[in-house]
C-alpha cells in the first residue's frame, strides 16, 4: 500500500471497523460478569491469563465473595487458594485484596468510574480501567490495548508503536470516541478468531483488502511456499 496521510489512513481505519462490524456483530468481553466489582476482580485476574481460564475461576470465586468488603476481609491466604489456577496468583490476591480494601475505605465499597480513581487501585493499569469503564459503565474513556489490539494495529498499519499507550493513542485519533470501547472488541475477536500470532488466516480475512501485510502475504506473484513464509514473518 502506498504511503498514507492522517485522513487516508483513518478513511482506511473506517472501512476496516466497518468490516469488523459486519463479521463481528455480536462482539463484546468475554470475561464473565454481573456488575462492576466483578468486572474488575476479573479484568486483574486477567493480566497474562485468558478468558476462559478466568471465567472458570471466577464461577466459583464470585460466589464467595459478593462484595468489596468481603474481599478486603478474606485473609490472603484464602485468596490464593481461591484463584490459585490464575498465573502469578499470588501477586494477584494481593492486589485484589489492596484494592477492595481501598474501596471500602475510600469508595464506599463501589467502583469508582473515573480512571484516576481506577488507577490508584493496587493491580489496575489504563487497560484494566479501559475494561471495566467501557463495559461496565459505558464509558468511552479510551481504547483497551492488549496483545491482540498491540498485534492487529502494527500488521493493519494502524500504528507503529509498541507501547501500549502510544498505541492507544493512534487509535484514538483514527476512530470516533463512541467506538472506543467497540473498536478494541472488535479487534480482539478478529485476533482470537482469524487474525492469529501464528499463521493468520489471510485468504480467508473479511479486511484483507485493507491490511497492508495481508496484501503482502497474497501478493500472486508469490508461490504458496512463499506466501507461508511470508505468513510466518507478519
């Protein structure tokens, strides 16, 4: 693709999110959850875990713990043996159990909706708070980055960065605020489901026209051995 100004590229960033909308409709957190406690205690068990094995931990832990207080007071031990099958579990509970203690103390035991008071909570990062602003209060503070949002940006030519922030950043400028929360569902389904780190489905991509290293990879003047290899290296 040739080079491109700001207002080519974010024409390009709307025919791609209008692209991921039509193959994505249904997109939204796969985190398990039933209010704003949970879907923070969640997105911090998250942090280089998958879904589904939070989601399996979860099950029972929210049945244990209804509130903030209740997390503030089970002692740590307790904690660890509830969620010991979450990777670094036992950094995780004790954040888990500084973070409701300062809810209680300084919240009221509710989650705050702002991401400053988000992130003075042990264990929450801008991410974690896009997370629970953006799916528990609808609000569009900013664009959740993780591996896939970080991996889709650099392979779409939709930012160069690899911190998160800056590519938060880029993202932000190329996509309405409304679609913020979307923008980064819709990114990570495509991920999980087509655009994977190894061996992304290219021919069968609904946005290839508009990904730059899918053009790459299906340029018909390669060889099939070569577009695999081609594939390898996106």
């Amino acid at each position: 693709m040739p080079r491109e100004n700001l207002q080519t590229r974010k024409a390009r960033a709307q025919r791609i999110m209008a692209g991921l909308r039509a193959a994505y409709p249904d997109a939204h957190c796969e985190l398990d959850f039933s209010n704003q406690l949970e879907l923070l205690m969640a997105t911090i068990l998250s942090a280089q875990c998958n879904d589904r094995q939070v989601n399996i931990v979860t099950a029972s832990l929210f049945k244990r713990y209804g509130s903030a207080a209740d997390y503030a007071a089970a002692p740590l031990a307790e904690l660890e043996i509830a969620i010991r099958r979450i990777g670094l579990y036992r950094n995780k509970a004790k954040n888990i159990k500084a973070a409701c203690q300062a809810l209680v103390e300084k919240h009221g035991g509710e989650v705050p909706r702002t991401m400053e008071e988000l992130t003075a909570l042990s264990g929450v990062g801008r991410k974690t708070a896009n997370v629970v602003l953006g799916n528990a209060f609808g609000l569009s503070a900013g664009v959740v980055v993780d591996t896939h949002v970080a991996r889709l940006s650099r392979r779409l030519g939709l930012s160069a960065q690899t911190a998160p922030g800056k590519i938060e950043k880029d993202l932000q400028a190329l996509a309405p605020r409304k679609d913020w929360t979307q923008l980064s569902h819709w990114l990570i389904w495509h991920g999980r489901r087509r655009c994977f780190a190894r061996g992304p489905e290219c021919a069968r991509c609904e946005i290839k026209a508009d990904c730059p290293a899918g053009q790459k990879v299906l340029d018909p003047k390669l060889t099939p051995e070569q577009q695999k290899k081609m594939r390898a290296r996106v």
